[in-house]
C-alpha cells in the first residue's frame, strides 16, 4: 500500500472512530439518564470507551514512560553517546569499514530495525575476534556476554575507556531495537552510522594487535639490500572440498608484495614464507 493510500485511508479510520465514539457516548449517557439496569456506566466501560479513542491515535503516540521506563530510543540518547566518543573514533566515510554506510542506510530506508540488528551482529563478530587475538587460552566465548568481553579488552588495555563505553551504550539500545522498541527514524540513523564507526574501530585495532612485532632487531643497510633483491619460496594451501592441495611459488619482493596485497580474493591460504 501506497503513502497516498495510507494517507487517505487514516483521515477516514479516524473519522470514522470518531463517529462511533460519540454514538457510543450517547447511548452510554441516554442509558445513565434514564437509570436503565441493563447498562451499567462504571470506571471499566469509561476506560474501555477512552482506549476506543485513543485507537486512532496510536500512529501518532511517540513515547510511553512509566517512572524511569521509556519505551523509545530518541536523538537525545544517541547524542549523548556520540560525544563520548566522537574524540576517539576515525571520522566516517572510510574505504575501509567494514560495512558500508551505503549499506546502512540503505537498510535504514527500508527496515531500520534490521540495520540496527545488522550493527549488533558486526559488533558481536568484531569483539570476539579482537577478544581471542588478545587471550594467550581459548576460551568459550559463548559463556561470555559482549558486556564482559567490553570490560576484558580494557582491562587488557585493548580498548579506550570512551569507545568501550560507547560500545555498551549502541549494543544496548540496538537489543532495545531488536526486541521491539520504538526508535526514531533520526535516532536510528545516528545510531546505526556510531555502530559502523565502531565496527570500523574495533577493525582497526585488531589489526594493530596482531601486526605488532613479537620481536625486534638492528640490521644492516646490505642486509636490508639482500632481501629486497632476494627471491622468496612462498608456500600456500588451497582447502579443496575433494581435493586439498599445496602450492608453491618463487617471488621476487614486488610479486610479493603483489600477491599479498590481493591475499584475501584468493582461495588459498598461505603456510610459510622463505627466503631463497
């Protein structure tokens, strides 16, 4: 159904409860008046009579709070977590996220509650990955809520206290999302471009951690000179469902640096790296 249906069809729905509504009314107040036992006006028929009303005007209804519960996720959260972490994430539009915002807001247009269920998966997948790679053990993950996985990496200083704060805040108010609760379409959309920023973030730092060198040494300027005129046996696997089977190749430092740089479009993996 079209937005001009439904623009069309909600005036006449409202109109028509209206009607109804004071029908109702007046025959409620007509049974009162003339003191008519079959109907009895008390405080459930009136109650009753008030949700009828108010029916009509569900679509328009943006928060409910009862005490501290509200039943929304407005900017105001979201602005609220953003400062926290603004000084610290990359600014946005990066080739390298792992999920586009293209994507998010395409998800956004269409199914917001699914980009924001989008973001909490790729939170999830990225802390664990950058949780296992800072652990000497291997533990189970599943045993460890994403709020504990959060407070290990900063203990472990893996982390900033300010983006795992704000990794807390956008994985909590995305679970708010997935399980039903109302988010504004501005909301949504800020929350769901600082979850991307994060993911990028949590990337990132992954990458720092398992590139950092396990040891370092001085070596000499003909040293240096060597290996870069050298020729390296490079030894892959290629993990064939039927046939599994082991390459070799022999590459100089730019076909090297070739075939590293496209490493991930390949179906193969590589064992060993020597020099010849």
């Amino acid at each position: 159904m079209s937005n001009e249906q439904d623009k069309v069809i909600k005036p006449k729905m409202l109109r028509s409860i209206q009607v109804i509504v004071m029908l109702v009314t007046a025959f409620l107040l007509g049974a009162h008046v003339v003191k008519w036992d079959a109907i009895q006006v008390d405080t459930v028929t009136l109650a009753l009579l008030g949700l009828l009303l108010l029916i009509p005007f569900a679509d328009f209804i943006r928060k409910i709070k009862l005490g501290e519960f509200e039943a929304e996720i407005g900017k105001e959260e979201i602005a609220k977590i953003q400062a926290k972490a603004a000084a610290e994430l990359p600014p946005s539009a990066k080739e390298e996220f792992v999920i586009s915002e293209k994507e998010i807001r395409d998800l956004l247009s269409t199914d917001p509650r699914l980009a924001l269920a989008k973001i909490r998966i790729e939170l999830e997948e990225a802390l664990k990955r950058l949780y296992l790679a800072s652990v000497d053990s291997q533990p189970d993950l599943r045993l460890l809520s994403l709020g504990r996985l959060v407070d290990g990496l900063v203990q472990r200083e893996v982390l900033r206290g300010s983006v795992a704060s704000a990794l807390r805040d956008v994985i909590s108010l995305a679970n708010r999302a997935i399980h039903g609760e109302r988010v504004e379409p501005a909301a949504a959309e800020d929350l769901a471009l600082l979850g991307t920023r994060l993911v990028n973030e949590l990337k990132q730092t992954y990458l720092e951690h398992i590139l950092k060198p396990v040891e370092r040494a001085v070596i000499t300027t003909e040293k240096v000179d060597q290996y870069r005129s050298a020729k390296f046996k490079v030894t892959t696997i290629v993990p064939l469902v039927d046939n599994p089977t082991r390459n070799t190749y022999v590459l100089d430092q730019d076909a090297l640096e070739s075939f590293i740089e496209g490493y991930q479009e390949y179906a193969e993996f590589i064992i060993a790296i020597e020099k010849i």
